[in-house]
C-alpha cells in the first residue's frame, strides 16, 4: 500500500509517469492493445469489404454500404472506448497506489459501470462539440434562408469575404473554449472510477479538483501530443510517402493494411501514457486540496476505518463531499488471475 504520498510538482509527475509505464508496460498495454486490437481488426475489414464491393457493386452501393459499416464501427468503438479508458484508469490507480493489478481484473471492474463511463464520454463530447454542432446547423440555414447570402457565397463577394472571415474567428473561440472545457473535464474519468460517481458528478467534481492545476495538465497533454505526432511521423512515413508518390490514387489493400498493423502498435505504445499521468493529477490534486495524504496514511497505519461516509448530493448542498475509494481499500487481488480473493 502506498503511503508516501505528497503534493507534486510538474516534473515529478513526468517523471512518476514515466516510472510507472516503464514498470508497469506490459500491463499498461496490454490493456490498450485489447481495444487497438479491435480498431485493427475492424479496419482490416473495412479495408476486405471497400476491395470486394469495387468489383462488385455500383459507385452508389459501394458508397452506402461502407458509410453503414463506418457508423456501426463508430458506435462499437465508442462502446468499447469506454470501457478501456475506464480499465486503464482503474489499473494506474491501483499500480500508483501499491495495490496488484492485472488486465483481467481492471476490465472487470469496468463493465458493471460500463454504460455510466459510456455516458460521461458522450456528455463530455457533447459539451464540448456544441457549438460547433450550432455552427454546423445555422450557417446552411442561413445561407440559403437569407435573400442574397447564397448568391454572395458563389461568386465571392463582399458578404461571403466577412462570412468567411466570422467563421474563423468563430472557430479559433471554439478551440479556445474546446481546450479550456477539456482541461475542466480532464479528471471526470479518474473522479468517475475511484469515487464511484455518477457522470454529471464527475463532471462536477473534475471541475473543482482541476482548479489550480488546468496549466500544468495542460502541459502534460502538449508533451504527450507532441510525443505522439512525432512516432505517427515516424511510423507512417513510409505511408505518406507512397500516397504522395501516385496522386489520385488510392493504395493497395496490402499496403493500407499494412499501414493499420503498424498503427496498431503505435496506439497500443502512446495510448495508456496520458491516462497515467492525468490519474497522477487527479490524486496530486486531492491531497493539494483535500489532505488526502494525511487520510491514506491514517487508513494504512489502522487509524481511521476506510468506510465511506453517505455521499450528499451537491446539487442541494452546493459542496462536494470528501472523496473516498469504496473499491481500492477493500479490493485484493490475485496476481495471476486478477480475481477478488
């Protein structure tokens, strides 16, 4: 059990990070190579089902039957994102916190809640992507609604040159907004799994905890996006390049399978590095605004119980209660199997 727990600055966090996907790798991506694995394998028959209907089928039938198969594996990966962000967090938490873990064990304890963690991802993306949402509504209305707005449009004049120029700035408030808004949610997920919360309270809670600290998390994701854009460089160039080289023309299905199995790997190595660093953030900031240190520690030496108090509902008392973890205290698990003892 992890006892010596104290506030963190932004590097120790990076470097905690890094310590705990080094020792923890296998386990880590395991987990995150169970849902790369079904991005791969979907794409592999996204790619075997656009070959076969090019032969076989008209430009309008090809064109419906991939779109259908595209929103079935949106929905399913949805799904299944759920669940994996879930087990990853409930998995760097139980590492972090001196517990064992395995992946058996972090993707039980996932699916009971599965639709709560399917939910918050949706209402997060909701929030986040409204306004682009109303953007994407109101200016075809307009445009077409409007006397002389359609015919400005298409010979570029003085109303589509300010229109364009609207939009923009409209765009750049949103990812201004889309940023601020994220870093607000960033600790929902953590908050969600180990205090057992339900998704607008998380969101509520992710909002309180990461005051403070939105720059520095904020950091952290342009480190690891960085990170990230430079191994995609690195791993699909030779992609690009074969695109680049024959213009209008698509690559073969072995090379764009090929291009998946390497992308398969890339996201099974970058996708858990994130979710560890942003559960160190979730608990640097309890213990920064809650003294959650000071609790663990009593629980550890036997000093407190680990029974958590009846949770009130902010709504009505306009405060959050302390946070506890009804599952990590009591939790034990098998090494091997990853099953409650």
């Amino acid at each position: 059990m992890e006892s010596n727990l104290r506030p963190l600055s932004l590097g120790e966090i990076l470097d905690r990070t890094a310590q705990l996907y080094r020792t923890n790798f296998l386990l880590f991506a395991g987990i995150y190579a169970v849902y790369s694995g079904v991005i791969l394998v979907l794409s592999l028959i996204q790619i075997g089902l656009t070959s076969w209907l090019k032969g076989s089928a008209s430009i309008g039938m090809t064109a419906v039957l991939t779109g259908l198969f595209a929103l079935i594996e949106m929905l399913f990966l949805i799904g299944f994102a759920g669940a994996v962000t879930a087990a990853i967090n409930r998995a760097v938490a139980w590492v972090h916190m001196g517990e064992p873990a395995t992946i058996r064990g972090a993707y039980q304890s996932a699916l009971p809640k599965l639709g709560r963690y399917i939910w918050l991802m949706i209402l997060t993306s909701l929030i986040i992507c409204a306004p682009l949402l109303l953007l994407i509504i109101v200016v075809p209305l307009f445009i077409f609604s409007v006397p002389g707005v359609y015919s400005s449009a298409s010979s570029m004049g003085p109303m589509a040159v300010l229109g364009i120029f609207v939009l923009v700035l409209f765009f750049i408030a949103w990812i201004v907004y889309a940023i601020w808004m994220g870093l607000s949610y960033s600790l929902s997920v953590p908050a969600c799994v180990v205090e057992n919360l339900t998704a607008r309270r998380a969101l509520r809670r992710s909002i309180e905890l990461s005051k403070g600290s939105r720059g520095r998390i904020f950091l952290l994701a342009l480190l690891i996006g960085v990170i990230q854009v430079g191994l995609v460089l690195l791993t699909q160039s030779f992609f690009i390049a074969a695109a680049f080289s024959s213009p209008g023309h698509v690559m073969s299905a072995w090379m764009q399978a090929l291009q998946q199995i390497v992308g398969f790997f890339t996201n099974t190595f970058i996708g858990p590095i994130f979710a560890t660093g942003i559960m160190l953030f979730y608990y640097d900031q309890r213990i920064r605004k809650e003294g959650y240190d000071i609790e663990w520690m009593m629980q550890a030496a036997g000093l407190t119980p680990p029974a958590a108090a009846p949770i009130q509902d902010s709504t009505q008392t306009g405060e959050f209660p302390p946070a506890t973890e009804p599952e990590s205290s009591a939790r034990s698990a098998s090494p091997a199997t990853g099953e409650p003892q």
